[in-house]
C-alpha cells in the first residue's frame, strides 16, 4: 500500500492538471480526487482527449453517420458528471481528437502534446495525472506518452502521477508499479456512483438506439473504493 496523502498537501505544488483518454477515464482514475479538491476549492482541469464514441462504435455497431452525435451526447455526459462530482464546465477541456490516432506516429499526438503543454504553463499546474503506459489500452498508453511529452516541454515539469482506470495499477505482463501514494476518498463514494449515472451510453441506457446495458460489476466496484492509488512513472 502506498502512503497516504492529504490532498491539500498535493496542492501546494500547484493545481491539479488531468489527461483523460475518453469520457468517463477521469471518474474511473480520479473521480475521489477530483471531488475531494472541488470541495476544497483547489483548482482543477481535465484535458478529454477523444469524444469515446468509437468505443460505443465497437460495442454496438453503431454507423458511422451517427459518431458525432455520440460524441456531443459523450460530452454532456460528461459535463454531467463532473457537475455531480461538485465542478463546473469550465473545468474540462475537449479536444475532440480521434480516437486511435493519439500513439506518438498519429497525427493527434503532436496537437495533445502541445495543448496540454500550454494548459501546464496557463495554469501553473503542478501536478499532471494521466494513465499508466502499461495501460493494455492503446489510447490510455497514449496518453501516458502525451502526458509525459507535455512536461518535458514546459520549463518547470509538473509532478506526473499515474492512475489506473481498471481500479487497479498492475496490468498483466507487468510489474506493479514501486513508488506512489494513495488518496483517502471513501467519503465521496455516492457522489462517485451518482457520476457514474451520468455516462449511459458507457454503462447505463441509450434510448434512442434501443439497447439497455446494465451498470458493469466491475464500474461500481471502482467508484466504490475507498482508497484512489497514484503511482510514479518510472520513465
């Protein structure tokens, strides 16, 4: 188990900057988190990379025709759950990049890098969260890469942290990561869960297409816990 960390002990590095691969990452990885610092008033910003819509693509064979859609329903999901979460619309910024294309030889790494580099130095940020390079996914290994070109692009490098959006930091083919903390964020469980009502077209009911889709197990399982584990890249 990693050391706790008060996040306001966080804070005092600077404000809190988070990569998130696809609508509903940033409440997966750091949902407690991002509630713990809105209650306390502590500057936040979330950078969504993609609109996740080739993710309900794959899981519902949904048209081409009707992905831009999706993603303007992803980002009022979104800024839905981040209102549940205690913040506000000003508090994410939506890139609208493809997904697939974020890997460092696509055309959209260069333009993330550069966005969450100017995000870095207009905020001051400090602390820079984005998923793990382990990842097994594409896009959430990408991210990790983006993240990490971001602060070496800046004069002043943030504190990067990784979160796991599985719940989990281990993926398998690699080691379980050596150094991080760990954020008490139990407190903050139903409004975690009230978030994750928001994403329907993740976890819950899209009517308009006529399909229903239970809540997975394992989603209510990771807004449950009590304890948000962050660790520290090793590149």
């Amino acid at each position: 188990m990693f050391p706790l960390v008060d996040v306001g002990e966080l804070a005092t590095g600077g404000s809190f900057l988070i990569v998130a691969p696809h609508p509903i990452d940033e409440l997966l990885g750091c949902g407690g988190l991002i509630a713990e610092a809105t209650q306390r008033g502590l500057p936040v910003h979330i950078v969504m990379l993609t609109g996740g819509a080739g993710v309900l693509r794959a899981l519902r064979d949904m048209p081409l025709r009707d992905i831009r859609r999706v993603d303007v329903l992803r980002r009022a999901e979104t800024l839905t759950a981040i209102a549940r979460l205690g913040g506000g619309a000003a508090m994410v910024s939506f890139l609208d990049l493809p997904e697939g294309a974020l890997a460092a030889d696509g055309f959209a790494f260069g333009i993330a890098v550069d966005v969450v580099a100017a995000m870095l130095r207009q905020r001051s940020a400090g602390i820079l969260l984005a998923p793990s390079d382990a990842d097994p996914h594409p896009d959430h290994g990408a991210a990790a890469h983006i993240a990490r070109a971001a602060a070496r692009a800046v004069a002043s490098p943030p504190r990067r942290l990784a979160y796991a959006v599985s719940g989990s930091p281990g993926h398998a083919g690699h080691a379980p990561p050596r150094a991080g903390i760990a954020v008490n964020v139990g407190v903050h469980a139903a409004r975690r869960h009230w978030a994750l009502e928001a994403y329907r077209n993740v976890s819950g009911t899209m009517e308009e297409q006529g399909h229903a889709v239970s809540h997975p197990a394992q989603l209510r399982r990771i807004v449950a816990r009590p304890i948000e584990c962050f660790f520290t890249p090793e590149d």
